[in-house]
C-alpha cells in the first residue's frame, strides 16, 4: 500500500496557518516551517505564511554557520508591506545577533557583521 501525501487545499490554508503558529508557540518550529510550506506551494504569496515561515526559521538560529539566515533575509524582503519588511528584517538581525552572543561569539564581531 502506498501512501501518497495530500496537499493543503484553499479552504484548509486558515486551519493550517493557527496550526503553524500553535507549533511554533509550542517551540516546534521545524513543523511550522513544514506546515507554511506546504501552504506556500498552493498560495505562494501569502503573507501570513511567509511571515510565519521567516519566524520558524529564525527560532532554529543556533549561532552557527548551518543558520538559514540568507533564507531567512529572502523571505523578509519578499514580504509585500513595507512596513512589515522593516519589522521583520529588524526581528531576523536581532535573533541573528542573539544566537551568535548565546554560541560565543564576541560582541564586536556580531556587531561587525550586521554593519
């Protein structure tokens, strides 16, 4: 028997999004990632996907160099708000910046960085 995976329908996309975000409220963000996703492949410019996709892949950011922070950055800035572009980008440097002090990393050289 072969199982075959179903995709998000139109209808489904609000159900899928509160899901989302409960997984990321329960510090599981590799499921919300999943989740927003799978609602991007049906409706690839949703907002509130792409913002809540942003933030579950900032909430994985350990400091080091496997960090998405490129992806991150790319979906900030394809955010259709200016308004929520700024915020955004401004939330993915601060835990950017955050992960790099909690793994060791000296100050000088986040701030360095972010410059």
């Amino acid at each position: 028997m072969e199982l075959k995976l179903k995709s998000i329908s139109q209808a489904g996309i609000n159900a899928a999004i509160a899901k989302a975000e409960r997984y990321r409220y329960l510090n599981e963000p590799e499921e919300a990632e999943s989740i927003c996703r799978d609602i991007l492949s049906v409706d690839p410019s949703h907002q509130l996907a792409q913002r809540i996709l942003g933030l579950a892949i900032t909430d994985q950011f350990t400091g080091g160099v496997k960090d998405r922070f490129a992806e991150a950055a790319a979906i900030c800035n394809a955010l259709a708000d200016p308004y929520s572009r700024s915020y955004y980008t401004g939330i993915l440097h601060e835990r950017h910046a955050k992960a790099q002090l909690r793994a060791g990393r000296p100050a000088q050289a986040v701030a360095a960085e972010i410059e």
